[in-house]
C-alpha cells in the first residue's frame, strides 16, 4: 500500500515527533475510526489498536494489516515481548506500508499482565532493548516504545529514567509517555486511565535531562489548546479518549503543523464524506462498525443526544444507508453543522501559547 498524493507521509526523518497523534485505543481504534479521524485532520500520527504478535503470526493478519492509503501517516502498535516474534512482525509492518512500529509498554490489563508485557516490561529493561534493537535491525520506520512513568513500586522518577536511557541506547527513534502509573492489582484498565494521578512535571524533566531524545507526553489532554503548551515543554502530544468521545475537538490540529491556510472541515463536510464511505463498505460489513465512530461528533452542541438516538437505534440494521445520516443531521442546527474550528490557526491561539505557564499537575486525577 502506498499513501495516496492528497494524504502525504509527513514524519520529515526517521523517529521525527510529531506535534500530535492519536494514541491507540482497544476497541475503537479499528481503520473505520482511523479512516474518520483522517477527515478531520490530516497531519497526526494514528495508531492501530494494539496487535498481539501471536495474533499477528498465527490469525488473520491481512485484517490486522489493512488499511485505506487515505490512513497515512499510521503507526502499528505491536504488543509482545519476543524480540525474535516482534522483528518478524515488525518486517510485515514495512511490506504492508506502515509508517512507524510501536512497541506496547503501558497497557496494565489481566490479559496483558498473563502474557508478561505490556507495562510489565518496564521492569525488565533489557528485554525491551533487545526487542527494539531486533526491529530496527530489519526495518527503516521508525520504531517507538509508549510506556507509562511506572507500575506499582517501580515509579520513581530515576525508574523510568534508568529504563528510557537502556531502551535508548538500543535505538528506540520516539518514547510517547503517559504521564500516569498504573497499579496492576486493584485497578482495572478504565481506572488506570484515570485515578493514577497524573504526573507531567517527570515528563518534563525526561526532557529537559534528555534533550537529545524525541520525548512525547500522554494522558489527560483534552483540547488543542492544552496541546500547545505541552509542545512548549516536550516534542509531541499523544490524545486518546478525547479523539472518540469529542473527535471535533481536534478537527483543527492541522493548524499545529502551521498550516494557516489549510480549511479545517465542518462537521457536515465530516458526515457527508462518511455516507460516500458506509456506500464504499456497503453489503461488506455491518453498518453498525462504521457509524457507531460518529456517534461523539456532536458532543456537547445543540441536537447531540437526538443524533446520538437516531444513530444509534437505526444503524445496527443491514440496510442502513446514508439516508440515516441525513435523518440524524435533521436534529442538529445548520450553524453547528457548518461551524468550522479556527483557533487552531489564530494568532490569537499562538499568543497564548508564548504566554501560557503550564501547570505541575503531579497532584491532579
């Protein structure tokens, strides 16, 4: 696969940050949410959801490894700790066309934990330098590690630095840190994502001590705005739940690359171009697997909880066709259907970016 002229590649050298990406989100990071997230900006980084390399090796991995050209730049995430099984799906990656490979070192689940990787990786440095250094020495994309500040007892800030700088010298091209720790007993993956307080400060320092390193913060992050003063502090910004449950707040993120003249679209234009996509998948799938990414375009306007509804009750019907769309934006008023984002790009916005002094959140949830 090869990305197509009006979707372009933009990682400008190998493990280059990018100033913001979607991070990968199970259950809801399939290539119909991809496919949205890519009308509503063109220039972050998205992500596969993660990809065992036993799924990958022993099930379907041309369903694993497929995606539109219109996707780019996408990064597939890997969960596993076998250096020898992680180069080998690391080399698929590149013959399929992705962008960058990531290597899973934060996810806390029961499933994960039973597999021995994920964020328990974090205590096993070594193990996690020998799977980069195994990717890179049989692919050219840039291969990454997203990890948390630390699991359990195993969290103090020299912790996490002891284990970037290992990792680092195996070559690892971009560390994206959720500023939490996760807790592997008590807690499950929904309250890891939320009741560890967050840390940035770390993050920070991470930086500011390894400047020689691309250092990408997650958790937390909800808006472009708070997006622009992380980048004043480190080299990229991950969001997660926000891109599902608000995906229009991040319709203007192009305007990060500094695009002033790039139109960020309406959520109308979003709609449209989705009912020309469910028409493309028509009789392939369920409606239901594209339709159900829309539900939170709409979130906290005039109308949302009547489009909500009316999606939600109609498109687990096979014959669903644009014709529900069109009758799910009857409830929302046209001024919010065309509105279109322009802080993303305003002068105004980059003032504050200057004046903005981000605040140690190393005691907030």
């Amino acid at each position: 696969m090869s990305p197509s002229a009006s979707h372009p590649r933009t990682s400008a050298r190998r493990g280059g940050a990018y100033p913001l990406s979607i991070a990968p989100m199970m259950d809801h990071s399939d290539r119909h949410f991809r496919w949205i997230q890519r009308q509503l900006a063109r220039r972050p980084l998205v992500y596969t959801e993660m990809v065992t390399t036993g799924a990958l090796l022993n099930g379907d991995r041309e369903r694993f490894l497929a995606f539109d050209p219109a996707e780019h730049p996408l990064a597939l995430q890997l969960g596993g700790d076998d250096p020898k099984e992680l180069a080998t799906c690391a080399r698929m990656a590149a013959d399929a066309g992705f962008d960058e490979v990531n290597l899973n070192v934060g996810c806390p689940s029961d499933r994960v934990q039973k597999g021995r990787f994920g964020v328990c990786l974090m205590a096993r440095p070594e193990r996690v330098a020998e799977a980069v250094a195994a990717m890179r020495s049989v692919v050219g994309l840039p291969v990454t590690v997203k990890h948390r500040i630390g699991f359990d007892d195993l969290d103090r800030y020299e912790d996490m630095r002891r284990f970037v700088d290992r990792v680092a010298e195996a070559g690892c091209d971009r560390f994206a840190v959720h500023a939490r720790k996760a807790w592997l007993q008590g807690l499950n993956p929904k309250q890891n994502r939320e009741i560890p307080p967050l840390r940035y400060s770390e993050v920070y320092r991470l930086k500011e001590e390894r400047p020689d390193l691309q250092i990408e913060i997650n958790g937390g992050i909800r808006t472009l705005d708070d997006a622009r003063v992380h980048l004043g502090r480190v080299d990229g910004v991950m969001v997660g739940r926000v891109a599902y449950e608000d995906p229009f707040a991040l319709a203007g993120a192009d305007g990060l690359w500094g695009e002033e003249d790039h139109r960020a679209p309406s959520r109308r234009e979003v709609v449209v171009a989705t009912a020309d996509y469910l028409r493309r998948w028509q009789g392939k799938i369920p409606p239901a697997r594209i339709l159900r990414h829309l539900l939170g375009l709409f979130a906290g306007q005039p109308g949302a909880r009547a489009w909500r509804r009316t999606l939600s009750e109609g498109m687990h019907r096979p014959e669903v066709s644009g014709a529900l769309l069109d009758v799910a934006l009857a409830q929302i008023p046209a001024e919010i259907l065309d509105e279109r984002p322009t802080a993303a790009n305003s002068k105004a916005a980059k003032t504050n970016e200057a004046a903005a002094v981000c605040v140690d959140s190393s005691q907030a949830v």
